[in-house]
C-alpha cells in the first residue's frame, strides 16, 4: 500500500468527518481539544491564524484510494507565544550564532497546555507515517525545528525512537480515587491540610457570592460576554493581548456546548468572575480564570474545588488545571509528568539543546520527587 502526506491550511480542507475519525476513534478516551469543532473555532474566530502567527498546516495521510489513515494540529509559527513549553532561549541562542529559528513548525493545540495525543489515527500503523512526514514537511518547508508539545507518552517514545530529541516538565493534576464526594476526598488529607480546605472554602462564599455551573443549553451569550471580559482583564496582565477572540467562545457555545463547563460567580446581580472547563471522557480541563472583583480563596474555590467536585460526580478520573501551580499541591494536585519533542535541523544545534535537555531532565525527576515526599495526604504504611 502507498500512502501520501499532504499539507491542508485549514482545518476546513480536512472536513469534520474525516477529522474526527481520526482525532476521536471509538478507542480511546474523548478529548475536547482534539475535535474539529474546538480546533475550526480557533481559526474561524480569527485566534489561530497567520495573522496572529499561527499558520494552519495540518498534515494529512491518504491511501491510494484518498482514505484519510490519519492527521496532525500543526501550526507555522513566527513567534513562541502560547505554547507553555518554553524554547526562548533556543531562539536567543540559535540566532545569536547566526542561524534563524522562525519560522519553525509547532505541532499542538493553541493556546492549550493540556496533554493528549498528537499523531491522530485509529490505527497505530500508521504512526511512523505521520512522525516521517513531519519531517518531511519540515525539510521541505526548510523551517529550524519542529515542536510537539504536550504529547501522549507513548507517542512521545515513538519520536524519541524516530530521532526526535525527548523533553520533560510537569504538571500538578487531581486523580479521583473513586471518591463518592468531596468529603471523601477531603478524608484521604493530612489533617491540616483538610482544615485549610473546608476554611478557604467558606469564606471563598462569604461576601454574598453565588456560583454557577453551566454547560450544554444552560450557555447563553450573557455569559459568554461576562466571561470574556474577566479572561480579557486576565489575559492583558498576563500576556499584553488576551489570545481568544470574543468570536472563539460563541462559536464553542454554538458547536460543543456539552463540552463546555462554565463556572461563574454573580454577587449583587451582576457576575464578578468565571472560569471555563472542557469536559473529557475521563478528564476534567481547566482553563481560563478571570475576575472584575477580587475577594479571597475565590480562585481557588472556582478553579480548583468546584473542578474537583464536578469530576466526583460525573466520575471523571482526573482534573487538568493547566500550567504552572505549586499552590495547587496543598488543595490535592500532584505533580505529573509532561512530555514534548523536539526535531532541530542544524546537527550542532541539536548536540546542543540535547546535552540540556539530559540536564532538565534529571531536575524535573528531581523536583517531582521531592514534591511527593511533602504531599498534602495523609501517610500510610
């Protein structure tokens, strides 16, 4: 069987169909981010475009007969923003020997620190075809490097073995032990820990604040408007321009509202803050959080407590609240591995960034280590 590689620039040229066959397969666990609605409300809202340095080049795998086998989020980037793997220094470096690092190829979904898989097919054949393909585009398009953040961990051993160089980092997630409720949960802490908890929760509520929950028809465009105005508030302290459009969330409100956890806080009438979710199979993804009012533990209740509770009840295996966060270590989220890879044309630069990587490597190992050694539950035999 021949197979061929072809570079759509947009998600629209792939289809929904054959997108999702590939993206979602009956065999492994949904994930929100992986879907052609979430990923075409990226570009159709103008957020993941060449003009915010996010040119769509989604590689395609066809059979002789123009079967799509499989596909691939990659994106041409001029920039490094977005990404939550940080490769700043690489471009310093790179360019500061007289090489050029942009534009490379960024194979990940925007904006979107969350880990799933990267080479989209039913089928693990056809794996090796992608990962050859990517390098194939990149040679072709004669880019630096080629990024793929945020990677499943086996597929992440498959371009380790295919000569991609191997990255580590982590993240703090929750994990549900079967939990019935939150109670329960709070059970299996260390008892100082568990007070913390049960105080920042009560007050988190006590200047009058409500929360809501919604999902699915309960998504109006009231709350879409709300909301953004607490992510563009967030988004221009922390990144100078937020990264979504106000057009991104209508058109998610239109096209997966089930999949969409909105988690707002109304005090006097009027919403004050929110934060939004996207809703796995297994998996509870947080994402955005954003506030007009600042009122203590609020955050934390939102984020992090409320997450929790909502994957107890729906029997959700875990919660991903995002990058950064050792704070969330004390309110029951430990720290997980992340994984990326990372194809660099120039020989030398390669020998280079890999010799640091071996370094970063052990250090996060280390870290994670010793963040277990101080975990916020309670100790067993």
């Amino acid at each position: 069987m021949t197979y061929r590689i072809k570079v759509c620039n947009g998600i629209s040229e792939v289809g929904q169909g054959p997108w999702d066959a590939c993206a979602n397969p009956p065999s492994v666990p949904f994930d929100p981010f992986l879907s052609f609605a979430f990923l075409h409300a990226l570009e159709e809202s103008k957020s993941a475009v060449p003009a915010t340095g996010w040119a769509p080049r989604h590689l395609l795998l066809e059979d002789e007969s123009g079967c799509v086998k499989g596909v691939v989020p990659l994106y041409l980037k001029n920039h490094s923003q977005g990404e939550y793997v940080f490769d700043y220094s690489w471009a310093d470096a790179f360019e500061r020997a007289g090489g050029r690092y942009y534009p490379k190829l960024q194979c990940s979904i925007p904006f979107t620190p969350a880990t799933g898989r990267r080479l989209l097919t039913s089928s693990h054949e056809y794996e090796e075809y992608l990962v050859s393909g990517i390098m194939q585009i990149a040679e072709k398009m004669e880019v630096s490097s080629v990024h793929v953040t945020f990677a499943e961990e086996s597929q992440w051993d498959r371009m380790g073995d295919m000569g991609f160089l191997q990255r580590t980092d982590k993240q703090f997630h929750w994990h549900n032990h079967n939990y019935e409720s939150f109670d329960d949960f709070l059970r299996d802490l260390s008892s100082k820990k568990r007070k913390n908890i049960k105080r920042e929760r009560k007050n988190a509520v006590t200047n009058g604040i409500e929360i809501e929950l919604l999902s699915g028809s309960d998504l109006k465009e009231e709350h879409w408007e709300a909301f953004f105005r607490f992510y563009r508030d967030t988004g221009s302290r922390k990144w100078g321009s937020p990264y979504l459009t106000r057009q991104f969330f209508s058109i998610i409100g239109e096209t997966m509202p089930e999949h969409v956890l909105l988690i707002m806080c109304k005090r006097a009438g009027r919403y004050i803050a929110g934060a939004i979710n996207f809703i796995g199979s297994e998996c509870l993804y947080g994402r955005n959080w954003g506030c007009l009012e600042d009122h203590p533990f609020l955050h934390f209740e939102v984020c992090y407590y409320q997450a929790i509770e909502f994957a107890i009840n729906h029997r959700l295996q875990r919660v991903e609240a995002g990058a950064q966060g050792p704070h969330k270590l004390a309110r029951g989220y430990m720290p997980t591995h992340t994984y990326s890879a990372h194809w660099i044309v120039n020989a030398s630069f390669r020998e280079a960034v890999g010799s640091y990587l071996k370094q970063e490597k052990r250090y996060v190992q280390e870290e994670i280590d010793y963040i277990n050694e101080h975990s916020p539950f309670r100790k067993t035999d």
